[in-house]
C-alpha cells in the first residue's frame, strides 16, 4: 500500500475548500490508487505539467480536478485540487500544479 500526503499545507486547503461530495469521490479514487486499483473516476495524464502526473476529473457543472502524483517516495502525493471553469485546459491550474511539482522534487533532491 502507498501512503498518501498532500504536497503543501495550501494543496490541503484547496482540497478541503471542495464540496463534501466532490471529496469523498476524489478520496474514495485516492484511496484505490494507494492499493493499486483502478480509480473509478476518468483520469488525464499529465505529461506537460511533469512526469508521472495524473488527475482525477469529476465533470459537470462546475467541474472538479484532483491533480497527484505516485511516483515518489511511495506516496500518492495531491499536487493540486481546483474547481475547472474553462472549456479547455487551465493554464493557472497547471501552473499550480507544475510549480509544486518543481518544488517536490527540490526538496527530495536536498534530503
């Protein structure tokens, strides 16, 4: 089983400033990816915010994106979490999630 964290103390935030509902889907499909299941909800990878990124889509309107990782330190690790309000794809949001991405991978390299 992998462990699980969130990247930073403000991809926490984001996640828990999500509806109820949206959170237990997206931790339902987390929790499924720790035991190396199949997420029920659709998923993207995404190959230009970093290596190994994936996120977990919730559509509808509004439409919800939980953006993670699994490739390091054993860990299902939330790099970001946001509410989708454009059509295609959110530069902002992929900018979130890039730049804590970069800082991850600073930090394992220090250590």
């Amino acid at each position: 089983m992998k462990k699980f964290a969130f990247v930073s103390d403000a991809a926490e935030k984001e996640y828990k400033e999500m509806p109820g509902h949206i959170q237990d889907e997206f931790g339902k499909d987390l929790r499924k990816i720790q035991f190396g299941q199949t997420p029920a909800l659709p998923i993207n990878y995404l190959d230009s915010v970093g290596q190994g990124v994936i996120e977990l889509k919730k559509n509808g309107s509004p439409a919800f994106r939980c953006v993670y990782v699994t490739k390091y330190l054993d860990t299902v690790i939330v790099l970001h979490s946001f509410t989708k309000t454009t059509n295609g794809v959110d530069r902002q949001a992929m900018k979130v999630a890039e730049q804590r991405l970069k800082d991850l991978l600073a930090e394992l390299r220090s250590n």
